[in-house]
C-alpha cells in the first residue's frame, strides 16, 4: 500500500468519539441513518424566560465517568465533553492512555471551540456583581477559555507534541480536523486527537441568538423534532445545540505498524474568508465557493468525483439557498448528480461541535456506504433545488469522496475532503 499520496503522508481516521444529543458513535449513526432528530424542549436550565425552549441537549451525561470528581468541579462543561469524547475515541482506536503517553511527544490535540466553557466566566461574573461574593474562583477565567478542552485533552492523555485551539465559530470543528492532517502531512506528528466542542446552551445564548432572528420560530416550542428543516421552503432558523466530536488521525504508515482499523482518508481540506459581514452571510456564496474549491485542490480530486456533500445545512433562509448556490458554482451541472444532507436536520447546530460530529458522521457514511437523509423537508424551495436526500436513509454503494462543509459567523468558511478507507 501507497504510503504517500502526492508526495505527502496520507491521513487516515482510526477512532471515533462522541457527545451528542444524539448520544456516543453508535447510537448517533444509527440516530441519524433512522432520521431520529435529538431535539427536545430543554430541560437543564431555566427556559420559562426565554421565548425558544428547544434545543439539540445532550442529556444523562456524567462526566464523573471520565474524570475525577474534584478535577471536574473545577472544568467546564465545553472541557468534560472533550475529555470523554477523546477518551471514547482514544478506546476506539484501539490506545490507551499508557500507549499515548509513550509516544507524547509525536501526539499532538488540535481541538477548537467558540466560546469553550463560556458559562463559567459567566456564573463568576453574574454572582460576583450581585452578591457579597468577594473572593472569585481564581481559576474560573482561565477555565472558561476557548483553549481549555484542548488543554485538558493534552493533560489527561499526557500528548506533549502541538497542541492548537483553533477558534473561528461554526467552522472551528471542520478546520481542526483539517489542520491537524496538515500537522501530520508535514511529519510534525504521527498521531493527533482532534475535533470541536461547544456547550453554551444558556438563557444568554438563546436569547442573544433570538434576538438576532437566528432560531427556528417559537411555534416549534410544541414540536422539537419538526424544528431544524434545511432547505425546506418553510425553514424559519437553526436550533441551538451542544455536543463534541472527535477523531484520531493518524499517518497511515503508523496506523498500519501498530495494525488500527481505519475508518477514512482525509484527502485535503479548504478555509476562506467571506470579508463581508460579521454575521450576514455573503448572498453570492464567494467564500464558501473558495473554501469547496480549495479543499478539492489540496485534496488533488476532481470536482466530478465527488459524490456526497455533507452540507452546513443551517436551516436559515440565508445559508441554505446560499450553499447551494456556491455547491452549484464550484460543481457546475454534476451538482445536480451530487446527493447532498444535513447532519443539523437532527442534531441542530452545535456551533464548533458541529464540523467534527458530521466529519463522524462521513466517516461512517463511507465504511457503511449509507447517507443519512435531510429530515422534515416537506417543501420545495425553487432556491434549493439539489437533491437533498429527503427524509430517509440512501444505500450508497460505491461511495468513494465526501465534500463537508462549515461556515460560521464573521465569515469563517471550512471545507474538507474525505475518502474511503485505503
């Protein structure tokens, strides 16, 4: 087998971790194969002043399970996701922390977050303005930084090669994954945990969202699962959710000395800046066009050759007729060949967390040559006219190259290219 491919390392995905409303690896893809939305009215905080009151929650989690009680009182919700997650990933992959440690310095974390454990400076502030509460947790600040899931994935697991927290909204997950390959391609590191986070699922985060005429309408409140409706004609907004995913790269070289399941190739990945608005999304698709075509570049694949887009699918009126417009710019009439869904039809948009779920969710759509469906779409819109793979699971045999998408607030585009397994 071909160690290199266009004169680099080849990249491959060995292990697989999770949270997510949907639940670990397992019962997320056979979640999202079913069409099973994991959107629910919120139950872990007050919702009775808020007017949206469903979200993609992640329930029934203790992270006890994963973490020391007294180290986790002092972590973020944002940094308990990440550690469990990688520790899932970490078993999936056939390691152990023993195994990880021992070659520390060539394993490196390159996990990204919007906000990390935003909610813990926040508490801090609220309680320390409005009570006597006179000497702060000293820790809660440094706590509640982007960088801290990143951190303690690397301090648990003893990693000591790069370790990097890219933090660029909705596209933090997707371009972490994909500068971690690059990591490795430029022999930096032989292994890397990687992926995103988000767990901001607060009255602040709802209300501000809401306030921006983001989220899906309140008339949802009464029906979840009906909520998240990408490219649908009656697509109101997108459903704010929480969750991690993360991946273990892998050169292939190493992969097949120690004799790891592979997954997937990561063949290349694309990142662009709309320049445009900071949250208005560029209605000609131009950075999202240059984000697909310069994944497709790095990744030395022929538009034509793909076959499946993992679509941003946000389902806001805005994103979803601009994707398509950009799909279509970059794959001209084989976009109408393409079968294209949104992971976020079920999940809601977990900001950060959300690239890194649906890179998992690409990776089991190429081992088991499944796509998962676009749930709720009902109505056509004239400005989505793909095929959107509605509401049922499609048999895809042959799948061979995968297109993900992200794009987030201030223009932040990623894109990344996939492959079956070698």
């Amino acid at each position: 087998m071909e160690l290199l491919r266009n004169g680099r390392p080849r990249v491959v995905i060995t292990g697989l971790g999770c949270v997510s409303a949907l639940g670990p690896v397992k019962s997320l893809w056979e979640g999202l194969k079913a069409g099973r939305s994991g959107i629910r009215r919120i139950e872990t905080i007050p919702i009775e002043h808020v007017p949206i009151k469903i979200g993609g929650e992640v329930r029934d989690f203790d992270p006890t399970e994963y973490i020391e009680r007294k180290e986790a009182r002092r972590m973020g919700r944002a940094s308990h996701f990440a550690v469990a997650a990688s520790s899932m990933a970490i078993e999936d992959a056939g390691l152990t922390a023993e195994k990880i440690e021992t070659e520390g310095e060539r394993v490196g974390v390159v996990i990204g977050s919007s906000l990390g454990a935003h909610e813990m400076a926040e508490q801090t502030t609220f309680k320390y303005r409005t009570t006597n509460y006179s000497k702060p947790n000293p820790l809660s600040l440094v706590n509640s930084l982007p960088n801290m899931p990143a951190h303690y994935v690397s301090k648990f697991f003893r990693s000591l090669g790069p370790l990097y927290a890219p933090s660029v909204a909705c596209a933090s997950g997707t371009q972490s994954v994909g500068e971690a390959s690059d990591l490795i391609r430029h022999g930096r590191s032989d292994m890397i945990i990687a992926g995103g986070v988000e767990s901001v699922l607060q009255d602040y985060a709802i209300a501000g969202f809401d306030a921006m005429q983001a989220l899906a309408s309140e008339k949802y409140n009464d029906q979840p699962e009906a909520a998240s409706r990408p490219f649908d004609a009656e697509r109101s907004g997108f459903v704010f959710s929480e969750g991690c995913g993360i991946v273990i790269l892998e050169s292939l070289a190493h992969a097949l000395k120690r004799g790891a399941k592979i997954y997937a190739e990561v063949l290349g990945h694309g990142s662009s800046s709309d320049a445009y608005h900071i949250a208005a999304l560029d209605p000609e698709g131009r950075g999202a066009t240059r984000s697909m075509r310069w994944a497709l570049e790095d990744a030395h694949v022929n538009a034509q050759d793909i076959q499946y887009v993992n679509a941003h699918g946000s389902s806001t009126k805005a994103n979803d007729a601009m994707e398509t417009l950009a799909i279509k710019n970059v794959f001209g009439e084989h976009a109408y060949n393409l079968s294209v869904s949104s992971t976020k039809s079920m999940l809601g948009h977990a900001l950060a967390g959300s690239g890194a779920l649906e890179i998992i969710a690409c990776a089991m759509s190429l081992v088991e040559q499944v796509i998962h469906p676009t749930i709720n779409y009902e109505t056509p819109d004239p400005d989505c006219d793909l095929d959107y793979v509605p509401n049922v699971a499609r048999d895809a045999k042959g799948l061979r190259y995968i297109l993900s998408n992200s794009f987030g607030l201030g223009g932040q585009n990623a894109s990344i290219v996939l492959a079956a397994r070698p």
